[in-house]
C-alpha cells in the first residue's frame, strides 16, 4: 500500500509524468499503469512458478524437522547439521534455502497449532504442601582460579515457590539424591508429590502417555522420603513452569557475575544462603507476602524430614593385582588382603567407599576431572603394608609410599642408608597396624630429634607414650650403699702377668 500511495500522489497531485515516476521508482512504465488502473487497491501479480533444487529434498527435510521438534533443545540437530546431510545425498543447493524453508515449516506448523487450540495453556494452582518440581541447568563458575562447568539441579515448592539451588559436577543418580536431600532439608519437610521432566536418571524408558517405567534406585529414593513422582509429558517443560522459570531467573541473580570460591563445598554452601536471602527479598506474586512469609505457612503441611536416603550407586569391581580398582578412568587403592579378588563399590557425590563380605574396607575422597586429563591413581600407603613385610626391598620405589608424612620420610632417608635398613623401616610402618598412627609418627619425631633413629628407641618411646610416661626418662639416684669408694682403673699388667705364668703350659680354663 505505501507504493501505492507514492505512485498515486505523484501522478494525481504532483502530476508527475508517467516516464519520471518510472525513472523514480525503478519499475516499468506498464507496472506504473497497472498501479494506476487499480485505483485504490494495490494490484497483485503472480509469482511464477520455477522449480527448486530442494524439491527433491522437501518431504525428507520436513520429516527431521518434525523429528527435531520433538526433542528436547538440548540435543536438537542445527539446521547446519541438516544441510550437511542433505549434501550427503546429493543437495547442491545453499544454506540459505534450507534456513528459508525451515522458517516456513515452523510458521505453518505454528498456524496449525493455533487454529487446532494447541498452545493454550490453563493456569496451575496447588495447595500446600501438595507438591515440588525439580530441574537441573548447566552454568558455570570458578572453582580455585579454573572456569567450571557444572550442573545446577533446582528444587522448587509449587505452593510458596521457596526454592534452592545446588552444584555439582556430574548429573549423575548420587547426585541427584543429594540434591533432594538437602532440598527437604531446608524446606522443613517432604511435599506429597514430585514434579519431573523424563531425565535418564529417573526413568528408563518413556511408554505411551503417562506410562513410565521409573528406575529402581529414584523410586527407592520417592519410596524413602515418601512422595509420589509425577512426570511431564515429552517436552512439554510448561508442565513444571514454576522450575523453569526458577532456573531463567538465578542466572541474573546468582551466576552473573560469575562466583569464585575455593571449591563446590564453599559454593554450595554461598548458594544455600543466597537461596534463604532472596525468600524474604522476593514477592510471592499471587499471595500477599514474600516467599519467606509463604513458605512458614506451607511448612506446617509437610511431612517431617526422615533420616537422609543412603543414596550411593552400587557398582562390582575386581581388585588388580596392584590393589587397585577403576572408576571413571581414575584407580584407587584396596587392602592387599583383597588383591586379584571382587568387591563393591558404593559411589556418593563426595567420596568412594569400598566394601566386601558385609563389611567396608575403606574409602577415598572421590576425585571428579571434567577436563579429562591424565588418568590419576590415589594411593593409601597403609593398604600395602602387608605386601612390603613380605618384600621389604618394594618399599624403596614404592609408588604407594611416595607420600608418607614428613617424620617417616625422614626416617627412611636415614634408615636406607643402612644395611637392613628396609626391614626396620618396614617394622616401624607396620606398627600403624596395632597402634594409632599420631602415636607412632610422635615417636618417630621424638627419636629423631634426640639423634638416635633406631627401632629399638623408636620402640622403647612409643612403649612410654602408651602407658603414659615421661619419654625423656626418670633421673635415677643411686643409693649411698652402692657409692663406689675406689674406682676401678684401666690396668693390663695383671692380664700381662696371667699370660707370662701360663707360657709354654697349657691354660686351664
């Protein structure tokens, strides 16, 4: 219409010849005719139709656009990914014409899905303590100087909205359980229902509509605590919107700027106080009140807090030779006892514990590597003190025994020089096996501060930190009686004189 207008004012007002609106305008002097002819309905001309490179491909870009949309966004091809396939089989067409048809794929499909009533939602309304909705998000943050990636689960009350938000490094079952731990933890108790997307960790496979089937270890986890999960439809996040619009929101409010904190327990720590902060700073919206005022009201409607769910993730492991176990490329040691032999272990967010025949055998401080460098092994040196009794001479270039405390350190680089000096050093690790260890390490920096670094004084010190005694020893006073009046000299005369009776004859014994 704005064409329209410009051809008409120039021609009836301006009287502008038909040839100088044509060099004005750039179009054809017949176009300007036709313009003019209309009147005051802009004229429409046919499109002809010509034939695209992408004809053939049409039907089969569709069906993966279709495809696509169905899944969530996170793991949607790019239309770049597409364009490469249908080079694949034979496209020579652009980029362009692939991006202009997937725009006009989406629009058709949004005009279907509004004239068909799809895309009206109805709002949600819960009472309290009805029900909780979970998500997690990926954000980052900088732990001890390094950007990290980490995965963020959100825990949210449907009812007063109090919600917390929680880091971890891997989005894995133990994680998951944590976090609905120390979720019900701040919120004071556990709602009736539990509102979730179809992740891995929670369902092992999607059935038709509401059917699911729900992984063992989350359903003894719901089992526990007491609560019935519930599960959206396949990307249908609206269901749970309270949640994604938690997790929109906490990017301005807590992960720009990005923090910096020495490790995830001081993050999690800062976050859990942010979390408590922003409740009584941020209005509920639809009750009068702060989230704060809204969540002491919903508190009295949810069930107490049982004892937190041993949520810890079983796997079987056979011992190496080396005492050592594989677990996410990284290797820890085993008591040798159990070398070449099975075990459990039993995987928490923080740690690795090791079990067999009912009973545990140790555990090790759980090391997480997102930049997937070099492999690591974390060594006990006290798993392999039943190994170097047998081999004493292993103890020398043990890797295990690389880092021993600073006291046995320093007694082996005095003990090695000496001959047999494996086996007492080997005699004094294994007493860390019938005493405490702070015990036995005093006693070696005893003896090595008065000089005499042997077994037998180490021995004789830790015997008197035992029983209580002073380790520098009783000053002794020797009684009157037993004073010496004459003291004995050095004198070989007499031995010289025994010698000269005796020579040429034969000494009795």
């Amino acid at each position: 219409m704005g064409l329209l207008n410009v051809i008409r004012r120039l021609a009836l007002r301006e009287k502008v010849a038909i040839r100088e609106i044509a060099r004005r305008t750039g179009l054809s002097r017949n176009t300007i005719k036709k313009y003019l002819n209309a009147g005051t309905i802009e004229p429409k001309f046919s499109i002809p139709e010509r034939p695209s490179k992408l004809d053939a491909f049409a039907d089969k870009l569709a069906g993966w656009l279709k495809a696509e949309a169905s899944k969530s966004r996170k793991q949607r091809r790019t239309l770049k990914h597409m364009h490469a396939d249908l080079v694949a089989l034979g496209f020579t067409g652009s980029y362009n014409r692939v991006a202009a048809f997937a725009r006009e794929w989406r629009a058709e499909r949004q005009r279907e899905q509004q004239t068909t009533g799809r895309g009206v939602f109805v709002p949600l309304s819960f009472r309290p303590g009805e029900a909780f909705q979970f998500d997690w998000s990926e954000d980052y943050a900088v732990l001890a100087g390094h950007r990290t990636k980490l995965q963020v689960a959100h825990i949210k009350l449907a009812y007063s909205r109090a919600f917390l938000v929680r880091a971890y490094l891997l989005q894995t079952h133990e994680m998951l359980f944590d976090a609905h731990w120390h979720g019900f933890r701040v919120f004071g108790g556990v709602p009736e229902r539990g509102i979730y997307d179809n992740m891995r960790t929670a369902v092992d496979r999607v059935g038709r509509g509401k059917e699911r089937q729900v992984n063992l270890r989350f359903l003894a986890m719901a089992n526990h605590y007491v609560f019935e999960p519930s599960f959206c439809n396949p990307a249908s996040g609206w269901e749970k919107g309270q949640v994604e619009k938690n997790v929109q929101d906490a990017r301005p409010r807590l992960w720009q700027p990005i923090p910096d904190f020495p490790d995830l327990a001081a993050l999690n720590a800062w976050l859990e106080q942010r979390c408590l902060a922003l409740w009584r700073e941020i209005p509920h919206g639809h009750l009068v009140g702060t989230l704060a005022d809204i969540w002491a009201e919903e508190r009295s409607a949810l069930m107490p807090v049982p004892p937190q769910f041993d949520g810890f993730i079983e796997q079987s492991k056979r011992v190496s030779p080396t005492c050592l176990i594989s677990f996410e490329r990284n290797r820890y040691s085993v008591p040798a006892s159990f070398a070449n032999r099975p075990v459990s272990l039993r995987v928490y967010p923080d740690r690795l514990v090791i079990a067999a025949e009912g009973n545990i055998l140790c555990q090790h401080e759980r090391w997480i590597d997102r930049s997937r460098q070099m492999p690591r092994t974390i060594y006990d040196w006290r798993h392999y003190l039943s190994v170097i009794q047998r081999k004493p001479g292993a103890l020398r270039n043990g890797a295990p025994f690389a880092d021993l405390p600073s006291g046995f350190r320093r007694l082996q680089d005095q003990m090695l020089r000496r001959p047999g000096g494996d086996r007492d050093m080997v005699d004094i690790l294994a007493l860390v096996l019938q005493h405490d260890e702070q015990a036995v390490l005093a006693a070696v920096e005893l003896a090595l501060s008065d000089g005499v670094a042997t077994k037998t004084h180490i021995l004789n010190i830790l015997h008197r930190l035992i029983d209580g005694k002073p380790t520098d020893g009783p000053t002794i006073s020797a009684p009157q009686t037993l004073l010496l009046r004459h003291e004995p000299k050095a004198n070989v005369e007499r031995y010289d004189d025994l010698r000269a009776r005796t020579a040429g004859g034969r000494h009795a014994s």
